[in-house]
C-alpha cells in the first residue's frame, strides 16, 4: 500500500488513474480542463511522438487517449512544450499556448478540437513576446494572457488574441521600474472586468508583483513583494478570484522560514499572509507550494511539491481555510507520484491533479482524491450581461428541469451527455448562485455569477 492510500480516512478515496511513460507524454506544466462533454483535458510539456509535448483527454474514471503531439524538430509551425492548461471557448473548442517552437522558437497560441486537429492562431517573435503561459477568454470573447519574457524591454507582455488569431499587445512590462517583470502563468478576470495576475520578478522592491489591467492596457501595481521580508517573494501560481471577494496565491521563496507563502489580497491592495511554509523539522509542507483552487466547501486546497511532516514524502495535498488553519491531506511517495503541481475540482465533486514525476515510469500521473465533497454545478464564464451565453458544467444533468440566476428563471438545453446545460443570462437577474434542478436534486454553482451592467 502507498504512503498516500495509508494516510486518507474513510472519506477520502485516492487513486492513481493514469502514469505517463514519455510515448504519451511527460512533464506536466498545467492544470486539467473539465469540458462540456463530461471529460477531462490536458497538455504535458515534453516528449510524446515528436518529443515536443501533447494534448490528451482523459475520463472522471481513467479512460486515457491522447489526441494531438506537439513537434520538437526542424520547420514545425507547431510549437512544442504546451505549458498553462487549456481553456474552452465558447465555441466549444480548446485554446492553449506553447513555450517554445513555432516559426520563431518563442511558443504559439493553438486552438484544437475535441478530435484533435490543432490550427496555429499565432507565433511569437520574441519582440512581441516569449514564452506565452496559459490564457483566459474575457467576456468580450477575446482571449487574454502574458509571456514571460520578450517584448520592448525583454520583461514579458500582456496581450489579448481573438478567436481567428489577431493579436494586439496591450501592455510591455519594464517600461517603469516598479511595474515587475516575467509575469507568470494566466490570468484571471475580476468582476469588475479588470484582469488580474503577478509577474515572478521586479518591482519596486524586486520580489514580484500583483497586478491589475484593464482590457486595453492600464495596468496597476496593486501590491510590490520584498525579496527576504516576511511576506514572501516571487508569486509563482495565477491568483483565484475566491467567494469572499478577496484573490488568493502563493509565493515560491521566503515568508518566516525561507520556503513560501499563501497570501489573501483585499481588491484594494491589502495583503495578508495566510499561512507560512517551513523547512524545520515538524513543519507540515515544504517547498514551492502550487496553485491553489477553492473548493465548493469553501476551503482553498493545494500542493507543496516536495516534502511533508517528517519531510521524507514526493509533495503532498494539503487544505486551508480562508482564515489559515492548515490540514494535512495526503502525502505521495513516488510510486504514485511524485511533485505534484496542479489541482482542480471536478463538478463530481472530486478534485484530480498531476504530478510532475514519480509513477510507475517516474514520468507523472493523473490522480483522483476524493474528499467526500458533494457534486455542484459550474457556469462558464462566470459573469457576464443579460444575453452572455453560458455552459453549465454538471454531472448527471440530464432530465433537468429547471435553470436559475440567484433565482431569475431561464431557458436552457441539456447536452447529450448530460454533461452541460447551455443556456443565456434571462431579463431580471442579479449577481448570485446558478441553481440547476434535477430528478435527484438541486446542484448550486461553485461561485456566484457575476451579472454585468
């Protein structure tokens, strides 16, 4: 029995569903994407057929296929090594972005369908960009996202790109000393249309940056980090816009004993330190906690990708609440994974994640860890006008028979599948949950919708 299935309770189920062997892939750099048909998508950075990366798609109980391989070799316009997950447009298909390749060996923005034909919306130049990390569709149906390097001033950019592939640069870091620079991993739009994120380095006291930029490009330095100080340095994962109004995210370095933070910023700028990771014996995580993602219940759950109490595991999963009690999930030895770096939360209720190494190839793995959470229903986008077209993400969906926003009725189709709902935002509703009624029961979304002026 692995270290990880001994210490779960009862109500805690954890499986390894899939070990990559570097023939599908290696190396994961992103989050799993749950879409309208019910399953799960992915991308790994490295190897695969042509040792450039690969997108593949796997089902809640482990059904695995990969659907397209990236190109590391000579004249492909592909890209290679896909890093920040995916994102499903409104028109049902997958954008993402890649780290490297393309025409300019500086990575590309790709759409892909469900079965697996990639179209290259963009390449970088290093003058426009590097290194592009992940996006987000904005509720004006662009997509928007950084790199990390490149542009004016070699720092990275902001840029937004439509569906068909025009991209404007809307922001270049390095032009001020106090703005940051390498902003990492996508974006996340707030409520009030504002998108907000973090640059790894920079500002005006040299340990990164949180930020806000509207869609055309001003951006503001909500908050400089300081290499050393107490509060942690170099923001390495997206925020999470949470429930309480406040962002969440973590940093890579410092904080009390020199091995990171997760912070609570206020959306006026007050930040917070939640909790402290630890290097000393009986310290509960260690080293470079993940990204983060709030959990139905509320809590926010994570990874620290090595380490754990006695300081022996491969990482471990970990729950906090928002005021900053620590709780010890689970820990990996290896042999069911090993570095851990992305989690999310199914509708099911699970949560599944990868690992960077460890399993049967030590190539990683897709997991499944259960807290006993019950099953909830989740609107894509999150906010929007009256008239936003919105998929509703559930499971067992079919037979509903009723839609709401914060109680305001709508008119709705249920997929197939019974996977989605596709619906719009009706005449007379407000900012609250999307409530689906089915034949077993009411399932609430995860988070408010936020409905736009």
């Amino acid at each position: 029995m692995s270290l990880a299935s001994a210490i779960t309770s009862s109500a805690q189920m954890f499986a390894t569903l899939h070990n990559f062997d570097n023939e599908d892939g290696s190396e994961i750099e992103g989050p799993l994407l749950e879409a309208t048909d019910g399953d799960l998508y992915g991308t790994t950075y490295a190897n695969g057929a042509y040792f450039g990366g690969t997108v593949y798609r796997i089902t809640p109980d482990g059904a695995f296929t990969t659907i397209y391989n990236f190109c590391r070799q000579a004249n492909c316009a592909d890209g290679s090594d896909p890093v920040g997950g995916l994102v499903q447009g409104t028109d049902g298909s997958f954008y993402g972005t890649t780290a490297g390749g393309g025409l300019y060996d500086a990575g590309t923005v790709f759409k892909i369908t469900r079965s697996g034909t990639l179209t290259t919306l963009y390449t970088f130049d290093i003058g426009d960009g590097a290194g592009p990390a992940g996006l987000v569709q904005g509720v004006d149906g662009d997509f928007y996202g950084a790199t990390f390097g490149g542009g004016n001033f070699s720092s990275g950019t902001l840029f937004k790109i439509t569906p068909t592939g025009t991209l404007t640069t809307i922001y270049n870091f390095g032009s001020q000393d106090t703005d940051g620079s390498d902003p990492n991993g996508p974006l996340v739009q707030g409520a009030d249309g504002y998108f907000y994120g973090t640059t790894f380095l920079g500002g005006s006291l040299g340990g990164g940056t949180v930020f806000s930029v509207t869609p055309g490009g001003n951006l503001t330095t909500f908050y400089s980090f300081c290499i050393l100080c107490a509060n942690g340095y170099e923001p390495y994962a997206p925020l999470i816009a949470a429930t309480d109004g406040n962002f969440y995210g973590t940093t890579n370095a410092s904080g009390m004993d020199q091995s990171g933070t997760v912070f609570r910023l206020t959306p006026s700028g007050t930040l917070t330190t939640v909790y402290n990771f630890c290097l000393q014996g009986g310290c509960q995580a260690v080293i470079r906690p993940g990204w983060l993602v709030q959990g139905a219940d509320g809590n926010l759950y994570g990874i620290a990708s090595a380490g754990g109490a006695g300081r022996d595991t491969a990482g471990m999963l970990f729950k906090l609440t928002t005021a900053g009690t620590f709780t010890d999930l689970l820990r990996f030895d290896g042999k069911d994974g090993a570095s851990p770096g992305f989690l999310v939360q199914d509708t099911n209720g699970s949560f599944y994640g990868t690992t960077f190494q460890g399993g049967t190839y030590d190539r990683g793995t897709v997991f499944r860890f259960s807290q006993g959470l019950a099953p909830f229903v989740e609107a894509q986008p999150t906010s929007g006008p009256v008239g936003t077209s919105v998929n509703i993400l559930g499971s067992n969906l079919t037979g509903a028979t009723s839609v709401s926003f914060n109680g305001t009725a709508a008119t709705f189709t249920v997929s197939k599948s019974g996977t989605s709902i596709k619906t719009t935002v009706p005449v007379g509703a407000t900012t609250g949950p999307v409530q689906v009624v089915t034949p077993s029961g009411t399932l609430t979304s995860n988070v408010n919708f936020q409905v736009l002026p």
